[in-house]
C-alpha cells in the first residue's frame, strides 16, 4: 500500500434488519462500495438521502460493523474507533451540561490527557475555531454555527489524522452555513488533515473538496468521481465560474440517473 | 431612542431607560413572588378562623386556625413528638434509601437493555397502576409487625416510582452522545460514567421527588392502620382524645416535612448538575 493513501475502503458492504408490522426484511445499504482518500486530501460524499453516505461514514470511524470488504486507516484495519480519526457530527453531539471548553476537552479526557494539558489544548482549539471567548458558554447559549464549531474543535484537539465530518452545516441556515465552510477551508489550509466530508449539497462539495465522490444506487454505491479543477485557496467566485457550473450540472446530471 | 442611523443599542442612548425598566420589572416579580402566597396564606388563615368560629364557636371537630398554631407550638415543643418523629424517619430513611439504592441502579439498567426492559417492564407498570397498600398484610405476615416490616412497606411503596422515571432517563439519552463517547474512544464505563448518568440526572431525581412521596405515605399508612407506632400513633392518640388541633398539627408537620425533602432533593440536584459542569 501507497503511504501516500490516508484511507482505503475496499469492497464494503453493509445491510440493515428492518422490522415492520411484525415481519423482517434486510435491507441493503451500502454495496461494494470502494475508493481511496490521499493523504492530505480533501473528499467529500455526496447522494441522494437514503444513499448510505452516513453509513459509510460510521463505517469509517468504527462505529458501524460491516457485512463484506475492508476499511484500512493509515494501513491499518479499522475494527472499532481510533485515535487517528475524529468525527464531527452533523447534529453537534455536544454535551448540554457542559461548557465549550469542557466539550471540547471531551474528546482528550477520553483518551487519557491530564487535566492541564486538555485544558491547554482545548483553549487552543477554541481559539482556532474563533471561540475563545465562550470558553464557558453552555451550548444552549450558542448559535448553532458556534455550536459546530465546538464540536469541530472538539475534533481537532484530539489530532486525529483523519476528519470524518458527517453533514456538518446540513442543520445551519445558508449565512451561517457559507460563512462556516469558508471557516473550515481556513482550518484545513492551516492544518491539512485528511478529510472525508459527507453532504447533500453539491455545491458545498465542490467549493470545499479536492474530489467528489457522488454515491447512488440501491444498495448505495460511488457511481462517479470528480475533481474539481479549481485553484487553492478557494474563493467564492470560483462558484460562477465555467468549471464550477459544468461539474456541478455533470454532478446533478449523474444524480438524475 | 431608534434613529435612522442606527438601533437603539448602537447609539446607547436608550440603554439606561431599558435596564432601568428591566429592573424594576425584576423586582416587582420578586416582590411578587413573596407578597402573593402570604397574602394568599394569611386569607385562608382568616376564612379558617372565622369560619370554624361561627360554625361552633370552637370545635372539637374542626379547631380554630389560632388553635392550630397553638397546637404547632405544642407538639413541636414536645418530646413524645421528636421521638415519635425519630421512630418514623428512621423507617423512612433506611426504607426509601433501599429503595433508591435498588431502583436508581434497576432503572439505569433496564433503560439502556431492551431485553431487561422487555422483561421487567409489564412488572413495573402493574407495581406503578396496583395500589400498594394491598401488599401491606403481605408484608405484615412474613416479616410480623416489626421495624422491617416498616423499612420493607415504605421501600415497596418507593421503588417502583424511582425506576420508572430513571429508565425514561436512562432510555432517552441522545445516541450521538453515545455515539460521539464512541467514537473517541470512550469504554462502556465512560459511556455511562461521562453520558448516562448525567443525562439522566433531571430524571432521577424526578424519580426520587415521585418515590420519596410515595414512601411517605406508605409510612403514614402503615403506622396507621397496621403499626401504630411514631407519627401515626400520635395522631391516633390525638384522635382518641379527640384533640382534632393535634390531628391538625401532626398532619400538618408530616406534610412540611415532605416539602423540605422535596427542596433539600432541589438543592441536590443544582448542586449536582453544578459540580459537572464545573468539571473538565
């Protein structure tokens, strides 16, 4: 294997039991599903709802056992969670008894860190995201953009090699939602960590990614992959540009089918 | 004052008037709080005197409010009273502890298994819906009339209305913050140390404030149908010699009593939930 390969899934397979009116039925939800991220690079998801994106995620992060194939992080099986991998969650999962700094010190209280240094880090990560100065907010007085950004400081005090953000910004309002992506690009600048970014707009995968994965099909597959021709650092007059409308059109155009 | 410039706030010069406002709203509200029930209190007060007045001009039946207070003052001054009180507290304490020590762990549990739940759950439901009281002869039976007897009827009366509002608690804690524990590496342990158990804190002590009350009555019952010992057996006493302030004032003392408990539970709970968000 590659060094240069941050994450290699291979083959995955993945149904569910559902029970309806007392009668069982497995439904597939991921099928063969195989591709591979860079070390560094920028991936995201997107499908239909339904499609098997969070699945595949979970899959990744060790939090959903899988039927048939092979996910291997930094060269390495994946058998459960990881101290490589972090997951930034689309409905925050943030503790509500909790302040920002002590949610985002979650994370590296899990893994062991001592009181001083999670303290340390988890006021780093604060500042990195801009929240340095609600340190003590519980998250019913954030806004939901700030709440997110706890939880992606809370992902990225812990270090992990590979970020798996499921729909970050899918519960955020459309101001909150650009102002945070072009936040997260900042960050992935800085740090550039391996990133597997899960979405249903097309839009937002193709302003943020290095490649496009676009999943479909019953059970879910990668029907097409894409690579944005588009220059770094991004802008958003990259969005109205001839290379951004014709991949987004072809994206739509694979959706479609 | 809003300006075509800019909002009241920017400019500052509405901010005082606001705070100013916001102020004396806040203590009219406090004022409020206070005034209201003792105004509320003192009216009841005066329609009890006059009325247990002119009805029979001092009752056997029905005392006077003066008298009841006069009866409070009595029996609280009284030391047949506090042993009366430390007979029955002490049936209290060790029958609603076992109670809790039992039910919060049982209701933890059975919440996170769908399994136990599956098992335990038609007994909870016929131990919350059946009337206690009828297993009282049951327990008189088997343990006689005794202290345990006592410790076992108030617990039975507590433990079903601790577990059922904990494995609501335990049951309804959000899966991504399991999740999330997850996948951070977080134990079984951590899951319930970090997760669980403090999001399930407001419904434990929702089950304890439901249970607590439930075996204070079972407490009261007992002692006065089947045990007449403690609180029950003054207010028998006072019955027989038809001392009807006494009754008052016992009853009345039971029922302060609860009330504490509730606001000392109160206390621990903000104390609780306090002491974890301090942590880090």
């Amino acid at each position: 294997m590659s060094t240069d390969v941050a994450v290699r899934v291979s083959g995955l397979a993945k149904s569910f039991v559902r029970e309806t009116r007392g009668r069982a039925s497995v439904v597939p939800v991921l099928g063969d599903v195989t591709f591979e991220i860079a070390r560094a690079e920028f991936v995201s998801i997107v499908g239909p709802s339904g499609c098997g994106k969070t699945s595949l995620l979970r899959s990744v992060a060790g939090l959903l056992d899988v039927d048939a194939g092979t996910i291997e992080v930094d060269g390495k099986a994946v058998t459960g969670p990881g101290r490589e991998r972090a997951v930034v969650f689309q409905d925050f999962a943030l503790l509500p008894w909790a302040s920002s700094l002590d949610n985002v010190a979650f994370g590296l209280k899990l893994q062991g860190v001592g009181r001083a240094e999670r303290r340390r880090r988890a006021r780093a990560a604060l500042e990195m995201v801009g929240l340095d100065g609600f340190a003590d907010a519980l998250p019913h007085e954030l806004s939901g953009g700030m709440r997110q950004r706890v939880g992606i400081a809370r992902a990225l005090s812990v270090d992990p090699d590979v970020l798996l953000m499921d729909e970050p910004f899918g519960s955020l309002d459309e101001i909150t939602r650009r102002s945070m992506q072009e936040e997260l690009l900042r960050i992935w600048e800085r740090d550039k960590k391996t990133v597997l970014f899960i979405t249903h707009s097309v839009e937002e995968a193709l302003f943020l990614s290095d490649r496009v994965l676009v999943m479909g099909g019953k059970p879910g597959r990668v029907v097409e992959t894409l690579t944005p021709e588009l220059p770094r650092p991004r802008t958003r007059s990259q969005e109205s540009s001839e290379a951004f409308t014709s991949m987004r059109d072809k994206i739509w155009e694979t959706l479609a089918c | 004052m809003l300006t075509a410039a800019g909002s009241a706030i920017e400019t500052g010069v509405a901010q005082p008037a606001l705070l100013a406002k916001w102020r004396r709203r806040r203590r009219v509200e406090r004022t409020a709080a206070v005034v209201l029930p003792l105004g509320v209190g003192a009216v009841c007060a005066l329609l009890w005197q006059m009325g247990a007045a002119a009805r029979t001009g001092g009752s056997v039946l029905l005392p006077t409010f003066t008298d009841f207070v006069g009866a409070v003052v009595r029996v609280l001054a009284s030391v047949r009273f506090w042993h009366a009180l430390w007979t029955s507290e002490s049936a209290l304490l060790l029958g609603f502890a076992i109670a809790v020590a039992a039910g919060i762990p049982l209701g933890l549990y059975v919440g996170r298994h769908r399994t136990v739940d599956g098992l335990v759950s038609g007994y909870l439901d016929i131990a919350v819906v059946t009337p206690t009281a009828v297993f009282m002869p049951l327990v008189i039976v088997v343990l006689g009339p005794t202290f345990w007897a006592r410790v076992a009827v108030i617990a039975i009366f507590g433990l079903p209305f601790v577990v059922v509002p904990t494995r609501t608690g335990s049951a309804t804690v959000p899966g991504a913050l399991v999740s999330m524990t997850r996948s951070y590496c977080g134990s079984s342990g951590a899951v319930w140390r970090e997760v669980v158990l403090p999001a399930s804190v407001p419904a434990i002590f929702n089950g304890l404030r439901q249970g607590l009350a439930h075996a204070l009555t079972g407490m009261v019952i007992i002692e006065l149908t089947f045990l007449a010992v403690g609180i029950g057996r003054l207010i028998q006493d006072a019955q027989a010699k038809f001392d009807a302030a006494s009754v008052f004032a016992v009853t009345f003392l039971i029922v302060a009593q609860g009330v504490a408990m509730m606001a000392l539970l109160q206390r621990a709970q903000d104390g609780l939930s306090g002491q974890w968000r301090a942590r880090s």
